[in-house]
C-alpha cells in the first residue's frame, strides 16, 4: 500500500492540498487501526488519513530518520502517538522521484494501533494457560495475548535477549513476563518478519505431561527388571563369589597381621581361582621386595653413620641442615670452638649481632633456589672474642631433590685484617692524591703562567730554544700531573656523577674549538660530524672521556684524518672518534686501558704521552655507566666509540648559534680590564703579568673584598673576570663573580680557576654560566677561553644588523 501511494501524482509532487483530499477518500475503504501520513524531508506532516495532523513535525520519529536514510521499506521501533498517547508501531518507505533517482523528497508512513492487535489476539484464544508475545527488535512488547494492562510498550526482561538474538527458531523454558513459567516456542528476530520477535508459551506441566506418562510406564517395567536381574545375581554371587571374595578377604587381614605363610589357595570357579593365584603372585612379589629394602635401609643406616662419624670428627668446623635449612646438628670441632651445643633455636647467638640480617637474607635467598651459597660472618669463639671466617653451604640432592645441606667454615681473620689493611693502603693512597691535588697544583700552575712571561723577553738562540722545551716540558709534567690526580680521585670515590640533559653539539663543538688548530698543525684533514641529539650524562665527565680519546688519536696519526662522528642507535647516542693512525694490535687491545701502558713505546718516550688517558677513560666509562669499544687494526687507524643514553625529558634549551672564533688574547690592539682573584700570591703575579703581556689592563687582589674595593675606586666596568675558586676563610671565588655582575649590572664573563677536584666548582659554574678551568692551566688554554667569552660578550653587546 505504502509503495503505491508513493508511486500517485500527489506524492511525487508533495502537493498538500491534492494529498489530503487522496487520503480524505480512501481513509473509509483502509481499517480503522491503520493510519496513513505523507512528510516531506523537513518531517512536516503533509496529509494524513487522521484530518488533525497535517502540519505536524515527526522529523525526530526514528522511522522517519531510518527511511530517509534507507534504500526501501523500514520497520520502526515501539512509539506512543502524541495526539492520543495510543501505542502504536510505525513503518516507513521513502519517496523518491520516478525514474530520476537521487536522495528521497519525502516519506510516506503507516501506523498500526496495537491496541487493536492486542485485541485481535485476544479474540483468537490460545490453549489453557498459554501465551503469544509480539516485541520490536529493541525488545520493546507490542502485544502480549492474553491481554494484560500496561505490558504493551515496556521491555522484556533480560533473560529473554538470547532468544531475540538466535541465529534459528528454537523452543527455551523460562519465565514469562507475567511471572509464570513457561515453555516457549520462538521466532528471531534474524528468521521471519524483520525487526518482529515473536514467542508462543505453553504451561510446562501440560507440556510435560505425556512425557512424564511414558517415563512413569517405563520405570515400572526397568524396576521389575532391575528385581528379577538382582534375584539371579544374589544367587549366582552367593556360590561363586561371595566364598571366594571371603577367602581373599581373610588371607589380607592375615597378611597384614604380620603372618606372611598366609595364602589364597584354589577357590570355587576358573575366575576366582586367577584371581586368588594372582593375589598368592603379588604376596611373594612383596615379601621378595621387602627383604631387599630392609637391607639397603640397613645399608644406608650404616653409610649415615659412617658420614656423620666423618662429620663429628673432622678437624674443621662443620654442621648438617635439614631439607628446609634448619639446623640438624653441629660437629666436635664446632662445639669446641662456640663452647656450647648449637641448636637451630640459638644458632645465630653465635654469629656477630651485625652479620645476623645480612647472613639470614642470603640463607633465605639461596635455600628458596635450592644453591649453594657463601659469605664472610664473624663467629664468637669460646672466650667471646669474634674472628672473621669464610662460610660456604652446599645443597645435597638424592632423585632431584634436596635431602640435606652440608656447610663448614674456615677461620680467615688474619687474611680479613691483612686485606682490609691493604685496601685502606690503596684509599688513603688516593686520598692523599687527591687532597695533595690543590697544592700540587698551584706551583705548577705559576711556573706554566711565568714561562709563556718570558717568551718575549727572549731573543732568538739558544735561549730561545731552551725555553721552547721547558714549556714542551712543563706541559708533558701537566699531563702527568692531571693523569695522576684524575685517577687518584676516580679510585678514592670522591667523583660524583651530576646527570643532566644537554644536546650533543654542545661537547662536540667545544672539541672542535679546542682540537682542530692542534689538528690543522699537525696536517691533519679534522671533521665533526654535526648532531642534534640530546642527551643525559655529565658534561664534565663526559667531555674528558672524549678529550682524552681525541688527544689520542691526534698523538698516533701522522697523516690522514682524525674524524668525531655521532649516530643515533635506538635509545642510545654512539660518539665515535676515527683515526688513520698507527693502530693497535689484536693482541693488545685490552692492555692500552692499563695504566701507563703504550703500544710499542718500551722506552717510554714521554713525547708519545703518559699511558694515562685511556685509563681515565675506562675508569669514567664504568663510573658513567658509558660503555666504551674499540676496533682497530694496526697500521689502518682506530675506532673508538662511547655510547651515551639519549634524554627523555623535553626541557632542554634551543642550541644558540656557534660564535666565530676570535683572534687569542695575545694578538688583540685594544686595551682590556681583567680583573684577577687569586688567594696564593705567586699564582697571581703570574696571572696578571700573563695577562699584561697579552695586552689587558689587570687588577689584581688575593680576596673578594679587595677586588671590590679596588674597582669602586677605578670606577670602570671590567670585561673579564678570572677568579680562583677556593679563597682565604672558606669563601669561594663563585662570591666575588656575583657581587662584581651585581656591582655592574650586568652578566660579566667570568671564568672560574681551579684545582678542586670535587663537584662543587662544577655545580657552581653550571648553575651561573662560569666557565670552569682546572689547575695547571696552560697559557694556550687560557689564551681560548678569554678569546670565547670576549667574542660572545661583544656579540651581545653588538649584535648584528637586521636587513
């Protein structure tokens, strides 16, 4: 009907007036419970077989939706009309243009009262206590026979929802919406009338009844069967089983009373008599079996006997723990040694009171994994003095498992002693060092300042040349030094790691500034390969692992390049420094981490360096957590890389643009002020007159206040600020930077010179921006650094012009 309304003039026209007067006349040949509407897309009720809605809005019905989305006829879902509250279930077909297709224009909708199919069915009436139920696919009742008030329009209950969601027809019993149990023939939603689920009940007594019939009929003859089959068994049983079973019974009890002789014997039947004559097999079977394990018990008896005699008697002290670890006994040699009997409950009274917690975690650790285990204990002897002993505990398995624990100790106090002497040796070898640091440092640090003074104040000749190889001199004597006093520190454990995250171009670029002239000299093609990684290490330590690892490679290549290269590799960033040097050896690349160690350098010639710097590095390498390897083949060059874990954070500050490298102090025109900070004097006249000669005007003071005073008098704003660190009355030369910037106003370069060797001047000089010197400084160091600061103060002071 729908499809041939949609298909007259009217409808494919939306023309109201000539649609109304349509549904006017046929409304009287069409059943009362149907009601027919035309919309268009806006949802706007055209005509309707009901004269009071037309001009009505239905665009938010969901059938209406569905069928303009839709290709053809939808079902809708349960709805209460809204002129009349009457249930009603709606259905729906698109109007589109004939022949032309396209998107629908409008759609035509029918309405069945349910009220009136609730009805229908009612009037159709269904066997004694049975019931139909009609629901949309949303499990929504449309009609329920018999009728009950107020069911139309609510949802079934939950247990019905597999039913409405079969793949087939089926049959299921449960309750029924009117709390009575039934069973329920049914139709799916996917089988039959789409979007319909249709169910039929019937009473389960009147549906079980013939079945319970037949079941009654049956059981009386299986009972009658079951008798007479018990009557014939019981007399059959009586002669040719229960005797035998009788006698097979009293030859057990017999057996096991103690009386082995005891037997079945022939018995009544062929069966019987296997089963006896098997029994009387199995008997003999047992007897054989149980004297052959009461002589390997003895046996063993007598082997524990034997191995806790042994035990009991063995010069060293000794004892046995049962499978779970507790104490099972102790030997003689034990006892004599604690003056008592140990037992499980008092066994740790014999140990120090500081080892129990430490000796009863690795117990607990290693009997749960079933291995043996050892460690040093203090043991309190009879006359309550305590000596170290070295303890070890073995596991003894039997098929697999752990049977016992056997353990012993051996007095070690003389070799404990003996060691720990030894290594307090070592440490306070290397704290010597490394507090000697400071004023080993300081003289060398003048002699270095005082020897590049005198350079211009020696003409050509032999003085000259003298000169040139006391400072080649001093500065292999600052190699060692520096060596000698990185290791003492790295042994001694004073050297703290400060992780941060900072980007890899940062180290490589300062490797850069500070190694190519050095390379370019030696005619050397020197490339560092750019990156833009960031990474998570100490800046510090880091970048002496990668100094060291360059003066290394420039030092053995003498022609070639000498090549920083970075890749990142996973989680990690690879910094890899390639040469084509001398190389090394297969068989001694393991040893040139070894201190003072040099490949085919037996004279040692200082001019090929100290041995010092790759024992540095494997020494960073483990304190840093920065594996370090090598691949070289000699006369080809070396590979040696560091792997450093990329950062994971994101606060790491945008890379500033390299600045250009300015001419060294030495050869500048203009006039500078320097002011110096240092609390030892012969240090600071050096300084300074290094400083004059490099054409600075320099003001000098060995303490913060009179390097304040100093320039409150001058009046002029200084360009540098070279400071000691460690100052007169536990004042640092961090103060004097920043009351010298606060005086100003302004970020002063400032340079921090040191020969600390603990973290704080690095602390200080990270956090305020200082750049951070290490005593001896050599005068081309120094020479750099003045260089960088004042190019990058001018920069700031000067930036270049916007075009």
């Amino acid at each position: 009907m729908l499809e041939l309304l949609v298909e007259t003039s009217v409808a494919q026209s939306l023309d109201a007036p000539a649609c109304q007067a349509l549904l006017t006349r046929i409304s009287g040949r069409i059943p009362d419970y149907l009601t027919i509407n035309l919309t268009g897309v806006d949802g706007v009720i055209l005509c309707s077989t009901n004269p009071v809605l037309p001009g009505r809005t239905i665009a938010d019905r969901m059938h209406v939706r569905a069928a303009l989305e839709s290709d053809g006829f939808t079902v809708g879902e349960f709805i209460r009309l809204r002129h009349d509250g009457k249930p009603a279930m709606p259905f729906g077909l698109p109007i589109r243009r004939s022949g032309a297709g396209g998107p629908p224009i409008g759609v035509v909708t029918a309405l069945i009262d349910l009220g009136w199919l609730e009805r229908y069915l009612s009037e159709h009436p269904l066997p004694d206590n049975a019931a139909l139920l009609v629901t949309d696919d949303s499990g929504i009742v449309l009609a329920h026979a018999p009728a009950r008030p107020g069911t139309v329009g609510t949802a079934l209950p939950q247990r019905f929802r597999p039913l409405l969601d079969a793949d087939a027809v089926g049959t299921a019993q449960l309750v029924g919406v009117d709390g009575v149990e039934r069973v329920f023939a049914y139709v799916p939603l996917s089988v039959g009338v789409r979007h319909i689920f249709v169910a039929v009940g019937i009473d389960h007594d009147a549906a079980m009844k013939g079945i319970d019939d037949a079941l009654r009929r049956s059981l009386v003859w299986i009972a009658a069967t079951l008798l007479l089959g018990l009557l014939a068994a019981y007399l059959i049983a009586k002669r040719h089983l229960y005797r035998p079973v009788t006698a097979l019974i009293t030859a057990t009890e017999r057996w096991r009373a103690g009386d082995r002789s005891a037997r079945v014997g022939a018995v009544d039947g062929p069966e019987m008599t296997r089963l006896g004559q098997a029994f009387d097999a199995l008997v003999e079977d047992l007897e054989r079996q149980i004297r052959v394990n009461e002589a390997a018990s003895a046996a063993l008896r007598a082997s524990e006997e034997w191995s806790r005699t042994l035990v009991e008697n063995a010069p060293h002290m000794m004892w046995v723990n049962r499978p779970d670890g507790t104490l099972e006994f102790v030997n003689a040699a034990f006892r004599a040694y604690t003056g008592r009997m140990t037992v499980e409950a008092n066994r740790m009274d014999d140990l120090h009171p500081d080892d129990v917690g430490r000796i009863q975690a690795v117990r607990a650790s290693a009997i749960a994994a079933g291995t043996a285990h050892a460690y040093e204990l203090r043991l309190r002897r009879v006359d309550g003095a305590y000596r170290w002993h070295l303890s070890r505990t073995h596991p003894i398995r039997q098929d697999g498992r752990i049977v016992a624990w056997f353990g012993g100790a051996v007095d070690i106090h003389d070799i404990h002693h003996a060691r720990d002497a030894a290594e307090e040796a070592g440490r306070s070898k290397s704290r010597f060092l490394a507090a000697a640091s400071h004023d080993l440092r300081q003289p060398m640090q003048s002699i270095l300042l005082f020897a590049e003074v005198l350079r211009p104040h020696v003409n050509e000749g032999p003085g000259l040349d003298a000169l040139g190889r006391l400072q080649h001199g001093l500065e292999i004597l600052k190699g060692l030094l520096d060596g000698l006093l990185d290791i003492s520190r790295l042994d001694a454990g004073i050297v703290a790691p400060q992780f941060e995250e900072f980007r890899a171009s940062e180290l490589l670029r300062s490797l850069d500034d500070a190694y190519a002239p050095l390379a370019q000299e030696k005619g050397l093609l020197w490339r560092v390969s750019p990156c833009q990684a960031v990474i998570r290490s100490d800046r510090v330590l880091l970048g002496r692992m990668l100094r060291n690892l360059v003066e290394n490679a420039i030092r053995y290549t003498d022609r070639g390049e000498i090549l920083v290269e970075a890749a990142v590799q996973a989680d990690h960033l690879v910094i890899g420094v390639r040469d084509t040097g001398s190389g090394i050896p297969a068989d001694q690349i393991d040893r040139v981490f070894e201190e003072l160690y040099q490949v085919d350098n037996p004279e040692r010639d200082r001019n090929q360096g100290l041995g010092l710097g790759l024992a540095i590095v494997r020494r960073l390498s483990t304190l840093l957590d920065h594996p370090v390897a090598v691949r070289s083949q000699a006369d080809q060059g070396s590979l040696f890389s560091v792997t450093v874990p990329l950062a994971t954070g994101s606060g790491v500050p945008e890379e500033p643009p390299p600045a250009e490298m300015a001419p060294a102090p030495p050869d500048r025109t203009e006039r500078r002020l320097a002011v110096v900070v240092d609390d030892d004097p012969i240090v600071l006249a050096g300084m300074e007159s290094i400083l004059r000669a490099w054409k600075f005007d320099v003001l000098a003071a060995d303490s913060t206040d009179r390097a304040v005073e100093s320039l409150e008098r001058d009046g002029r704003r200084p360009d540098i600020l070279v400071v000691d660190y460690r100052l007169r009355d536990k004042r640092i030369g961090t103060e004097a930077i920043l009351r010298i910037r606060e005086m100003h106003g302004s970020d002063i370069p400032g340079l921090l010179v040191t020969g600390e060797i603990g973290t704080e001047p690095q602390n200080d000089a990270l956090a305020h921006g200082f750049d951070l010197l290490h005593k001896p400084v050599t005068p081309r160091i120094l020479a750099a650094a003045l260089s960088r600061h004042l190019t990058e103060a001018d920069g700031k002071a000067h930036p270049p012009a916007k075009h």
